[in-house]
C-alpha cells in the first residue's frame, strides 16, 4: 500500500494517531523532500495573502519534526506544533530548542491540547485533513480557534501533472471531485497552487519518490523526470471560525 494511501485509510476508518510512514520511517529523507518542495515560495505567499500570523498565536496541527515551526516563529508572537508521534516530537524540539516563543506538544488533531479559544491561526500541511473522516479535527480547530480566526489547509493537488497522476496510479478509488465538495459543503475556499520542487542529485530524487510511492509508480516517475525538477501542484483551503454565531 502506498504512503498516502495508508494515511487516507486511516483517516476514513477514523484512527486516532494516522500513521504517515513516509515521515515516521525515513525522517532524514524526509527532511531532503521538505527542503525541495515549493523551491520558489509559492506556497508561502498564497498562505501570507489568505491569513496575517504576525503578532498572532499560531498552531501548526501534524507538525512532523518541525520544519515549518521556524517560518511562522519569524513573526508571530506565539507558534505551537502539535504531533502525534513521540520520536518526532523530540525531533521538532530539538529543532526549535533557540526559539523561546516556539514550542512543541504531542497529540492528536482529533484532541488538540490546547484552550479553548487560544489561536489565531491553525495550519496544517500534508496531515490528517484529507477529507471525509477529517470531521473530528475540523471540530477542533474551531474550538482552538478565537473567533474571526482561520484555519488554513495544505494538501497536494491530484489534478496536476505529472505528480497527480503518480498519486492516483497508487489512488485509484481517490475522487478529487468528492473531496472538492466534502470542503465546499463545509464551507471552505480554495486556491490552487503550481509549485516546482528541485532536487541536488538524482539520488535525493530517487529517495524522496521512494518513500512517497509504491515500488512500481517510483519507478515509473524516474522515467518520466529526466532531471532534477518536478512539478507538484497544492489546495490550499480555508474557513473563517464565525465571530457570532456557533458553527453547527
């Protein structure tokens, strides 16, 4: 079973700590794919066009080992990353230890250890809000939430090419049409976003899609990518928690 397939699973089935294998068993290559990912910050500008962290608490829910905890400390007053997985925990925390406004908690996106009505902003990247089954966590950011605050959502695009096709070849029954519309029922917007990701070696590339795909569909990428690029495209959703009355 594929890396992203295991981690939708698990979402729908309703499990507490989803396993994200890629993360969790080769942290180091991990690391290597943070580092390529989104090389000309496109992400980051959509996001900083869509909510203003600085000076505002942030949560960071599936943090992992704490890459992106670094970016919003530059400006917020306050950044909490919370993971599941204790080794990753620990390797976030080491990662933020010089950073005395950053800090580091484990648990669920389904159990926030957070008060009520403590954040401005809650973001998650590539982590349990894939879609049905993602309803306990969507509660939960609205309780973190103050109101007026936003949630915000990064997850990878299976419409763009050619990263969505490797996707779907180890996704065959993943519908982006439902997923598409599970979010619009509950009120979010969405941006698209094209991103070029960019290797140093061959190798590095070679590791990261290893780790991301089955056998087979790695295999069938180095063939299709001849040098160091590749073109992923991203969602980028969010909803407002309302300032009146009480999401229902």
């Amino acid at each position: 079973m594929s890396r992203a397939r295991e981690r939708i699973a698990a979402v729908r089935r309703g499990v507490d700590t989803l396993p994200s294998p890629n993360i969790w068993h080769w942290p180091e290559v991990y690391e290597v794919e943070n580092r390529a990912q989104d090389v000309d910050g496109e992400i980051w500008r959509v996001l900083a066009g869509l909510v203003d962290w600085t000076g505002r608490d942030v949560a960071d829910v599936g943090c992992g080992d704490g890459f992106h905890l670094p970016r919003f400390a530059t400006t917020a007053r306050r950044v909490v990353g919370v993971e599941p997985h204790p080794p990753l925990v620990e390797r976030a925390r080491a990662r933020v230890a010089e950073l005395p406004t950053v800090e580091v908690l484990a648990g669920a996106a389904q159990r926030l250890p957070l008060p009520d009505a403590s954040v401005d902003v809650v973001h998650a990247r590539t982590a349990y809000f894939f879609g049905p089954g993602c309803e306990p966590g969507l509660a939960e950011a609205d309780r973190v939430l103050r109101p007026g605050g936003r949630l915000v959502i990064v997850d990878l695009d299976v419409r763009h090419r050619p990263y969505g096709d490797w996707m779907l070849a180890d996704l065959p029954s993943y519908d982006p049409r439902e997923i598409d519309e599970f979010f619009a029922r509950l009120g979010f917007g969405i941006r698209h976003v094209p991103t070029l990701w960019r290797f140093d070696s061959r190798a590095q590339l070679s590791a990261v899609l290893r780790i991301e795909f089955s056998a087979a569909v790695a295999a069938r990428a180095l063939t299709e990518i001849p040098g160091l690029t590749v073109p992923v495209g991203y969602r980028v959703l969010y909803r407002d928690k309302p300032t009146g009355l009480v999401r229902p």
